[in-house]
C-alpha cells in the first residue's frame, strides 16, 4: 500500500506542477501569479527583533579570482540600529535579497577606498533614499572621503534630478539624495545609544589611511578588518572580541596563480598578483592571531583569491581551526546581548 500511495503521490505533483508550469503560459495566471508573489515580498517580516547583535555577509570575494559572489560588504544590525561597513560591486543586490531595512539606514562605513569597497555606495544610497530614509545618509571613512562622497553627488546629480522630477519631492526630498561625509580618525567614532564604533589603523600601503571598526553592542563585540595585515592595532582592538571579519589571502592559492600566470607569458597579470601578496593578511597570519588571542569565532572574508570552485576552497581549509569559518554571500551571524552564543545561519 505505501508504495502505490507513494507512486499515485509523485505522479499527482508531476501532473500539479506540469499543469502550474504550462499555465503561466498565459496572461491572466501571470498576472494573478505576479499579485502573488509581490505580495509575499510586501507582507515580509521585518527582521527578528531579537536583543542581537547581528551582521549580514553582502559581500564575500576579492577582485582576484571568478565568483559570483559580491565584493567586499557586511551590515551590522541590531533591533535599533543599521549600518553597512563597505559597498563593493554586487553588494545592493544581496542587501536586497535579505530585504534589509533600507529606510533606516544610518550610515556607511568605509575602510579604504579601493574600488571595490565604494563601487556601490550610490546604490545604497538610493535605497534608502527610495525606501524613506529620513535623514541624508552619512558616509564615515578616513581622510579623503570627502572627495569621494563629492564626486558620487556630482556623478549622480542628474539621475536625482530625473527621480525628484518624475516621482515629486513629496516623496524623494532633494535633499535626502545627496549624500554627507565624515571624516574620522583612530578611536569612538560613533555612539549611538547602545552601540559603539571604534575605528583603529588597517595596514594597507599604498591604499592609506585605512581603518578597520569594532561594534560594541549590550555585551557583545565584533571587530571588521576592511583590508589588512594583522598588526599591533589589530591585535589590541581584537582582544576578547567575540567574532572577527578579517580579509584573508592564500599564499599558495596566489602564489600558483601568479607562477602560472608569468609562465604562460602573462606578465602584467603575474606582476600584479605578486603585488597583491604583501598587502592583506595571510591565512597563516590570521591562524596565529587567533590562536594568540582571546576571539570567540574568527570568519574569512574577502578572500583573495574568490574561491569559484572546491579547489580554491581547499586553499582556504588547510589548517582550519575549529573555531574558523569561511564566509559566503548570504550569512547571517547572531550574537544575542550579554551572552558568549554566536549563530550562524547560511543560505
């Protein structure tokens, strides 16, 4: 009896989803189907309201290597606050995707200004301006960021206007659109009720200043990299820090790449994959921080080379501490208040 349930079972789904597939073949069911499914995205829950503090990966890969996975960003969200360390190519897609809440979108922290980590700053940036951000968005990063944001507003002056113009300034005031700066150095850059950001020197000549940023939230702390090697500052911000985002590069991984690369005749290329190897930190580099220092859980990001196969995966393995984890686009790490827990949630 169970077999032939099972079989009148599979063969009723077959013919379900046959008979669904063929009917949106046509008009009347796509639209119902549309109404449907914008309507599941609309009636979404917003976040857990969890006492967390949590961080989103938006964006896992380096420029070095083939992935489809988004370049360097993490949001850092708490029932209060929400704030997006970095925005690389890629990255507004996935913050989309987590259907974040963009109309409370605080600010935007920048670790350097590689292209990688700004390329996508005006995507947030409208977002949220779209979604009802109430306030100019604000971009914090180290000296020179003014010239970044004043070159994003002038590049963008005419897209505003065409959306100002086409949808009203009702509801898109002008002056929300445009992006404000600030300039920040070592130490308490932001106190925001709850939460703290403290910013220390990333070491990453000639990409300098660069800056690396601790969250403090209700008992909880977690320190972002950006890009660089691990120094003193690094060791010092991350001492009994829960959970570590650090840029890691594999030695062997770029170093094949590279000797393969000037073999074949490929020597701009080889040249600069041999740059890449003295200015992020090694994966060796961040095993032995780990081991020297009290860190709750340490994750990889920005990984240099982009694993796009097990192969380059295998790289980052090799040695892997158990309290290691290598990051992917579309995990979510929860660190409830006053506790030692983290958890992770992948996609």
């Amino acid at each position: 009896m169970m077999k032939k349930f099972l079989f009148y079972l599979v063969t009723v789904t077959l013919v379900l989803t046959g008979l669904l597939r063929f009917s949106i073949e046509f008009e009347t069911p796509q639209n119902i189907a549309m109404r449907q499914f914008a309507g599941l995205i609309l009636n979404q829950q917003d976040l857990p309201q969890s006492d967390s503090l949590r961080v989103y990966v938006c964006g896992s890969a380096s420029p070095l290597g083939r992935s489809d996975q988004a370049q360097s960003c993490l949001a850092v969200v708490t029932p209060q606050h929400f704030y997006i360390v970095d925005s690389g190519a890629g990255a507004a897609a996935n913050v989309a995707r987590a259907s974040l809440p963009m109309n409370r979108l605080r600010g935007v922290f920048l670790t350097h200004f590689h292209s990688d980590h700004i390329g996508e700053i005006y995507e947030m940036n409208l977002a949220s301006w779209i979604q009802g951000r109430p306030e100019p968005l604000r971009i914090f990063g180290p000296k020179g960021v003014k010239q970044i944001v004043r070159g994003i507003n002038e590049t963008y002056e005419q897209d505003r206007g065409y959306r100002v113009e086409h949808h009203g300034s009702e509801l898109l005031p002008p002056e929300l659109g445009k992006l404000v700066h600030k300039s920040i150095k070592e130490g308490v850059v932001l106190e925001d009720g709850d939460l703290t950001v403290t910013a220390y020197f990333a070491e990453h000549h000639p990409a300098s200043p660069a800056l690396g940023f601790r969250f403090d939230y209700r008992g909880r702390s977690v320190v972002i990299s950006g890009d660089s090697n691990i120094t003193e500052d690094t060791r010092r911000m991350t001492a009994n820090t829960d959970l570590l985002f650090h840029d890691a590069l594999s030695v062997p991984a770029v170093t094949a790449m590279a000797d393969a690369a000037d073999e074949a005749g490929a020597k701009r290329l080889a040249k600069i994959m041999y740059d890449v190897l003295d200015y992020h930190a090694s994966t060796e580099s961040i095993i032995e921080l780990g081991e020297s220092t009290k860190i709750g859980m340490v994750a990889y990001y920005h990984l240099v080379p982009t694993p796009g196969n097990i192969l380059v995966e295998k790289f980052f393995e090799r040695d892997l501490p158990e309290k290691f984890r290598i990051t992917k686009d579309g995990d979510w790490y929860e660190l409830p208040a006053n506790s030692t827990e983290i958890n992770v949630v992948s996609p």
